[in-house]
C-alpha cells in the first residue's frame, strides 16, 4: 500500500498548491492554510469513495437488485444528502461552527485527567505495527458506533431526529447519509472525541471513516447479496443491515410499537451478538418507518418529506413534539 499512500500523498499536495491554497488567501483565510491542506485529503476521499460507488456497487445494483427503482426523486435527493457529506461540506461547516465547542470538551476532559491513551502503545512490537494498530482502532471505534446507533433508536428525542435515515422507502448504495444533520452533527463530535482520546492519528482516522463510509454505502445497496453463514458473522452485508431498515422491525422491539430494533451494527455484527440484538433471518423486507405507511387513531400517517429543506424542518419539528 505503500505506492498508495505516496500517491495520494503526492496529488494531495498538488491539488493543495495549484487549487486550494490560492483559493484560500483569496478569500483572505491565510490563516487557516494548515487546516484547507487537510481538508484537501477529505475531499480526495470523497472523490475516490463517489468513483467506487459509480463504478463497483452501481453495477452490482443493477446486477441483482432486491427491488426495481420507481421513486428516483428520492434516490435523487439521497445523492445530494451524499455529496455534501462524501465531498467535505458538511464537515467543512462543522469545523467553522462546532471547532470552538471541540476544544473546549477536548480541554475540559484533559484537565479532568482524561489524557490521550494511544491504543497502538498497550503492547510494544505488536500493537504498534500498522495494520494490527488499525484493527484495534476499528474495532475500538465500531463498538462505540454500535452504541451511538442504540442510542438513535432508544431515545425518543433522538429517534426523532434518526428517524429521517429510516424513512428512505428506496433504499440505494445513495441512502447511507441519508441523515438530518443535526443527528450528524451528535454522531460526529462523539466519534471525534473518542478517536483523540484512545490516539488515532489523523491519517488512521480517514482511513478508518473512508473505509466506513464505503462499507455502509454497500450495506444500504438496492442488492441482493449475503456474504454467507460465516461472512455474515464476520462483516455487516446488505442483507443483515437491509432487515435494521425494514418497516416495524429494524426500529422496534417484537410486540408493541416501541422504540428498539436489531442488527444496529455498523461494520461488525459481533455487538448485536454479544448483546443479542441480532438476526440473521435472510429475507428481503421492503424499507421504511411504520408510521408513514400505516395510518394513526386519526387515520394520519407521518410526512417525513421530500427534499432536503423539507426532510431537514420535519425532523426539527419532530424534535419539538410538533411534527
């Protein structure tokens, strides 16, 4: 990977010197060169994951799709919902608006004795050579993935906000930032925090979010593929996290309309084993929330939107109990 990683590296820097750079004096943002340089490796990865999904999962949709595309206006608005989070803009906002607030928990912690604890460093010569350091920083940060996802679907006032990721009827390798940003904005400072506390370096942490994000891009596939009795216990496929999304069982527990669910897995399926919220049942269930395909007392079923504006004030009035 080596090849790779001088590569990228490479580009990187050219892109930075010819495009970026000037763009940020332009703008009389001097000051923040050192931050546009790595904003540039974000948007490269963004580039490369778009290029993967054009060119690998698409064809892989269109080879064995669970189900034809009739709603292409919102598979539409899943790409916009991809684009601004794949190719740096919502990232870009949120260091502006959240960089202030991330310094402040970061100092409050450390000045509360929560020191970095660099995982790569627990057994010297072994956890400190480069893949086996990042194995343990995924699983680290998998596990805490699983928990935020709990999180999502346990309480009501965030449900109300996750509940848009849910509400996608055609589900496709688009749907995976599907997400109400506010929803993105809690899920992100949290994995922030945890990565500077257990000490992944910078260029492990792109690594591990690109490859994050292409895994759950291929969980929310319009595909119909199982990766087998044992790869399914070894890695999430579309197939495990397609029944997370189906209507009244991936968002509920067995019995009553309550919040709860299986598989919220993100890359392994180890922690919905471990805490016995998995099943591995191999059906292809159509998608979506109860709520807005099955009418209320009032006959009323609930408008999650269409656009991207729409989606985004629904879910804020879903927050303060008036949508």
């Amino acid at each position: 990977m080596e090849w790779f990683t001088d590569l990228f590296a490479n580009v990187q820097q050219w892109l930075f010197e010819a495009v970026v750079q000037p763009l940020v004096y332009a703008v009389g943002l001097g000051g923040w060169v050192e931050d546009a340089f790595d904003a540039t490796g974000w948007l490269m990865v963004g580039l490369i994951q778009v290029l993967v999904l054009m060119a690998v999962i698409g064809p892989l949709q269109r080879w064995r799709p669970v189900e034809p595309v009739v709603d292409r206006r919102a598979v539409r608005t899943d790409i916009l919902y991809t684009l601004i989070h794949r190719l740096g803009l919502f990232r870009l906002g949120i260091f502006f608006a959240m960089q202030p607030l991330f310094d402040l928990t970061m100092g409050l912690l450390r000045s509360h004795g929560w020191g970095t604890l660099h995982l790569d460093e627990l057994w010297p010569g072994v956890t400190d050579v480069p893949w086996i350091a990042f194995a343990i920083y995924l699983v680290v940060l998998d596990f805490f993935e699983y928990l935020i996802h709990r999180g999502q679907h346990h309480f009501n006032w965030w449900w109300a906000l996750h509940s848009l990721h849910h509400s996608q009827r055609q589900m496709t390798m688009w749907s995976d930032n599907r997400n109400h940003l506010l929803d993105d904005v809690i899920h992100d400072v949290i994995i922030v925090v945890v990565a500077q506390l257990i000490g992944v370096a910078p260029g492990q942490f792109i690594a591990l979010v690109a490859l994050t994000q292409l895994s759950e891009s291929l969980q929310h596939a319009n595909l119909r593929l199982s990766f087998g009795r044992i790869g399914e216990r070894l890695w999430i496929s579309p197939r495990f996290h397609r029944l997370h999304h189906a209507i009244g069982i991936g968002h509920e527990r067995r019995g009553p309309q309550t919040l709860g669910g299986r598989n919220f897995g993100v890359l392994l399926p180890w922690w919905d084993m471990l805490f016995r919220t998995v099943d591995f049942e191999a059906r292809y269930y159509r998608t979506g929330v109860r709520d807005q395909v099955e009418p209320d007392a009032y006959g009323r079923v609930r408008d999650y939107g269409r656009g991207f504006w729409a989606q985004q004030w629904l879910g804020l009035r879903r927050l303060i109990g008036r949508g």
